[in-house]
C-alpha cells in the first residue's frame, strides 16, 4: 500500500513538473525584449565576455575595462535598458523550452561565426606583385 502512495505522489510530481515548465512562472513584461533581439543581445554578450577572459591580461586597453562594462556597451548598442533586459531575461528563462530555443539560436549563430572566422584562416591569400 505505501509502495502504491509512493508511485502515485511520485506521478502527481512529475506531471506538475512537467505542466510547471509550460507556463510562465514570472509575468511578462511590457516591454519585453523581442526573441530575435535577446538572440542578438544574447551573442553580443558572449562575443563581449570571450574577448574580455581572453585578452584582460594581454592588453593594456582591456585592464581598464570591466566585465560590467562590457555588458553595459551591449545594452547601448541595442538600446535597451538594464531593467528591461533583466525582465526579459528572467521572463524568458522562466519558460524552460522557450529560453533553450532562444539560447539554441545564440550557439548556432555563434557556432557560424566561429566557422566562418575559421573559414578566413584558411583561405590562401593572393599577394600578386606587379
């Protein structure tokens, strides 16, 4: 009998888990970031923070610029407001599914860059003198 009660709880769980996961836990905002624009800002953000961890130690410009910084050029650039950003953010990642769809969209549009960078190196580069 308890094994019963324990199976049933453990199924009452999961479909709450499960039903939980569909519906936004945080009200969305009304001036919620458009999914293509967090993409953008999402890329923009990872670019910033790659180039920051790899060359805060070798460069003398980026010992004076902070990570803050860096996500603050983001947000000008794309003219949004931290507020807005961060409700947007939390909304969105409130909604499992739609924030890994989002977040699927950033690593495949940096996943292209990074080839097409890649692609550059590699190309032979004509040096015809005349």
């Amino acid at each position: 009998m308890a094994s019963k009660f324990r199976i049933l709880i453990l199924v009452f769980l999961m479909g709450w888990i499960f039903s939980s996961c569909e519906k936004p836990v945080v009200e969305k905002p009304k001036d919620l970031v458009s999914k293509d624009k967090m993409v953008d800002m999402l890329t923009d953000i990872h670019i910033s923070e790659s180039m920051y961890q790899t060359r805060r130690y070798t460069s003398q410009d980026m010992r004076r610029i902070t990570e803050t910084d860096l996500y603050y050029s983001v947000l000008k650039k794309h003219e949004v407001a931290d507020s807005t950003f961060e409700r947007s953010l939390i909304y969105y990642s409130s909604l499992p599914k739609e924030y890994e769809r989002i977040y699927s969209r950033v690593l495949s549009r940096l996943g292209e860059m990074e080839q097409e960078i890649n692609n550059q190196k590699q190309q032979p580069v004509d040096i015809n003198v005349q």
